[in-house]
C-alpha cells in the first residue's frame, strides 16, 4: 500500500473487492508510455469467469443501485435548496448553494477518476458510498442539534457549515458515476456497452424526474429534518446491497500511471493519446454550452404559459423523454459508428429547440421538450461508448472524469451568462412594440417571443456545428479510431473462442 491510499479504504482490503489490491496493481508505467500505444492488461481482468449473462445481472445491481443512491442523493441536494429558498427568501443563497455543487463537480472529477484508475470499482463503489452515508448522518446529527434559526442564518458559520456537509456528501457520491462507467467496460460484452449505456441514461432521466417531484413535497410535506431522515435510511440501504455484490471479473485493479490523488496531467495524457477524442470532449462541452440556454430560460417560458403547479406535472411528463430514449438505446444500441448517431441526433436537437417556440402553442412547447429530452442520451451514451472502446480500462476513469469536470461546467455558465442578457436586452426589445413587430412574421405573437429568440439562435447554432463536426479530420479519426478498436475486439474475441473450442475438444 502506498501512503497515499484513503485509509478507509485500505483498513478495507480484501480479496473480493470490498478494498484495494497491493499498490503493484497500480504501479507507474513508464513515461513514454503514456501516449504511446494502448496499454494492456489482461490478467487483471478475467471475463471467462462468468457467463456474459450472470455478467449482465451483475451490472444491472449496479445500476439498479447507483441509481437508488443518485436519486437520494439528488433529493436531498434539492431539498436543501427549496428549504434554504422557502425559509429565507433569498436567492443569493441559493443561487451560491446551487453554483457551489457545479464548481465542486467540475473540480473534483479528475480526482475522482484518479481514484477509479487506481483501484478496484467496488472499492470505489463501496468506499464512495460509505463517505456519503457518514456526511448524511453527520447532517442529520446537526439538524437536530442545532437550532433551525441558526442554521438558516447566513451570517453564522453554521448555515455554511451544514449546507457544505450535504454538499461534500453529495458531490462524493458522483465517483460512482465514474465508476460504473467503468464496469460496463468489464461486464458488458463490446457489443452490448451502447446498449447498457443507454439503460444507464434511463436511469438518469428517472432520477431527474422523481427528483423534481418528491424533493419539493417532500420539503412541503414532511419537513426538512425527515427529509434527511428518508436520505439517510435509503443511503444506508443503497449502501449495504453493494456490500453484497461481486464482481469477480476484475481479479485486480488495472496497471495504471495514474499518480496521486488529482492527476491533471495524466488526465490530459489519456486524452491526446486518441486521435480526436480531445475534440470529442471539447465538441460534448460546447454542446453543453448551448444547452445551458435551454436550461436557464425553459421554466420562466413555460411559468409564462401554464400555472405554477401545472407546469411541474408537464415538466415531468416532458422529462419521460429520458426514459424513452434510454430505453430505445437499450433495445437497438445506437448503430456501428456511435459518433455519427450522436451528431445526427444534435441535429435534431438543433431543430427541435430551433422550432418548439416558433408559435406559443402550449402542445408544441412540451412536444419539443419529450422529444429533445428523449435524445440527450444518445448524445451521452455515444460518447461513453466511444471511450469504453478506444481508451484502455486502466485510463479510462481519469477520461471519464476529465469529461465530466469539462463538460458539467458549460452549462452553468451559460446559463449565468444568458439570464441576464435575455432578462435586460432581449426580452424587453421582444415586448416592445418595434420589437414584436418585426418579430411577429417569424415567431408569431405572445409575451415571451423574446425566449423564443433566444431559444431560435441557439438551435441554429447547435445545427450549423453538428453539420460542420462531419466534415472536420477529427470525426474521421475518431470514427477510424472507434472501427479498429471494435475490429481488433471482434479478433481477440474469436480467438478466445476458437482457444475454448479447442480446449473442450482436447
């Protein structure tokens, strides 16, 4: 063991994954390796130990229980923040509880994928599980000690005290995002990963939509301390059904170059040793940047147009999308070159956020959100199983992580950056009366054409950049570098069979 092992983890080790291998599973490779050739290691991973049935079974428990733990998770994130709003009235307050979540996922994702390249994924699993269920408890324990006023007075250390508890506990759980973007690499079949990808963003969108739905009643309901209560007993139970699970497959942890606990440069290593997987991630990112705007402006377009209540359920309703696309995904994989369906569908989401605000047509406005929500998992899921291919098991993590610490950022700042541009310029020119006439021939009549606007460029935009990614060198060379690696797969997989046939005939 090296010094630089969380000591929960290493008082952990075992042989059946429930803590770390010998620090030899992660020993330094040399430099020149880094972006040489893939790197390989066989013997740590073994998948002729199982079925790729008893396999399949296995990663759908995890996902079954990532799932459980996002979704509690989540739902305490956002019962923070609706207690926070509701006691105080101050949007200062949630607006730094909400900016500080994002600032800290982007931060810490390197470290977290550092971490999943350096040890088994159960350990991280477990040990990720375990630090969440401790800052859970620790919250609840000031809840009730503390008094409330105190804790919702922003001028006292304890308000930020105890929002950073739930933060940190929060923000920790996402390594096991990371994580179990790796076990699809070692349990799914190459084939089947655009499938299993697919199940992993259903199961995003139903932690989305339950999420928006009980942590608000929940808070209205129950109170903010049996809220935490109801997060700390699913946490609990989340965490001791992962102690029951194995995954035998992963006889140790891969050897990896990952060093210490926030390895930036290896990170960046990972990446430029693919052709074209940096733009990929940039090209994911600004994808994102553009879907901030949809982010910061939906809910005030929609308030406009439905009553406060009705527009939860819709929204809701619109967020099913999720599950649906997940779910196609799962069905019928996402077709032989993953990066092609992933433009083809940011295209669609160009058009469909371009045109479900041309008319203020309450049908079109909710169509348009099932329909574009229903691709963002093609665009996930293409781009994991894009990685799962052409990045190599033991980099794999701190490639997720880079992605993810990137990506997570783009949003939100749109968002800030689009709010007040729209609430100070473009609406106000749109409710003028030069405005919405020159407005109205293209986007009809109504008070919110200026989100309309917004909503319009934005689609263009995402158009125009899906359509000029076809025709750049770095879409071929990722697609070339996608179709080897599956090639060389399909190879080493009909060997390993033929190898087996020749054994039982012998």
């Amino acid at each position: 063991m090296t010094e630089q092992e969380p000591a929960s983890l290493r008082s952990a080790a075992n042989d059946d994954g429930m803590g770390l291998p010998p620090d030899e599973g992660g020993m330094s490779v040399p430099a020149e390796d880094v972006t040489g050739t893939r790197l390989a290691d066989p013997d740590a991973v073994d998948t002729s130990l199982r079925s790729p049935e008893q396999r399949s079974r296995t990663f759908a428990e995890i996902l079954v229980n990532t799932a459980l733990a996002n979704i509690t998770t989540s739902y305490l994130w956002f019962a923070l923040t609706f207690w926070v709003y509701l006691e105080t009235r101050n949007v200062i307050a949630t607006g730094v509880v909400g900016g500080a979540y994002m600032l800290l996922i982007a931060v810490s994702s390197i470290s977290f994928g550092t971490f999943v390249d350096r040890y088994r994924k159960l350990a991280v699993m477990r040990f990720a599980a375990a630090f969440t269920l401790v800052m859970f408890a620790l919250s609840g324990a000031m809840f009730l000690v503390i008094p409330t006023p105190w804790l919702l007075d922003l001028t006292q250390p304890w308000f930020w005290v105890f929002t950073l508890v739930i933060l940190i506990g929060a923000v920790v759980e996402n390594m096991r995002n990371i994580a179990l973007s790796t076990t699809v690499t070692i349990l799914i079949e190459p084939d089947r990963r655009a499938n299993a990808n697919g199940l992993v963003g259903m199961v995003q969108g139903l932690m989305f939509i339950v999420t928006s739905v009980l942590s608000g009643l929940s808070v209205g309901l129950l109170g903010m301390g049996w809220t935490i209560a109801v997060a700390l007993v699913l946490t609990a139970l989340a965490f001791a059904h992962l102690l029951t699970l194995r995954m035998p497959e992963e006889v140790r942890a891969a050897t990896t170059d990952a060093h210490g606990g926030f390895d930036l440069r290896g990170a960046l290593a990972a990446v430029m040793a693919v052709a074209g997987l940096f733009a990929l991630v940039l090209f994911s990112t600004f994808n994102n940047f553009i879907g901030g705007v949809y982010m910061a402006l939906m809910d005030p377009y929609g308030l406009e147009m439905f009553p406060v209540e009705l527009w939860g359920i819709l929204f809701a309703v619109g967020s099913t999308g999720f599950i649906v696309g997940g779910a196609l995904i799962g069905k019928f994989g996402l077709g032989p070159n993953p990066l092609r369906t992933m433009l083809i569908a940011v295209i669609i989401m160009g058009i469909l956020g371009a045109g479900f605000t041309l008319r203020e047509w309450p049908w079109l406005y909710i169509a348009g959100i099932w329909l574009y929500l229903a691709l963002v998992p093609f665009v996930e899921a293409a781009e994991q199983t894009v990685i799962q291919r052409v990045v190599p098991l033991q980099r794999q993590g701190r490639v997720f992580g880079f992605a993810m610490a990137v990506e997570s950022a783009a949003a939100p700042i749109t968002a800030f950056l689009i709010a007040p541009l729209a609430q100070f310029w473009i609406i106000p020119y749109a409710r003028s009366a030069e405005g919405s006439a020159q407005l109205a021939p293209l986007l009809g009549e109504g008070i919110s054409r200026g989100i309309a606007l917004v909503f319009l460029i934005a689609g263009i935009i995402l158009i125009v950049a899906a359509l000029l990614a076809f025709l750049t060198p770095v879409y071929r060379r990722v697609s070339a570098s996608y179709a080897r690696a599956a090639a060389e797969e399909r190879e080493a997989k009909a060997t390993e069979d033929s190898g087996a046939k020749l054994t039982e005939l012998s």
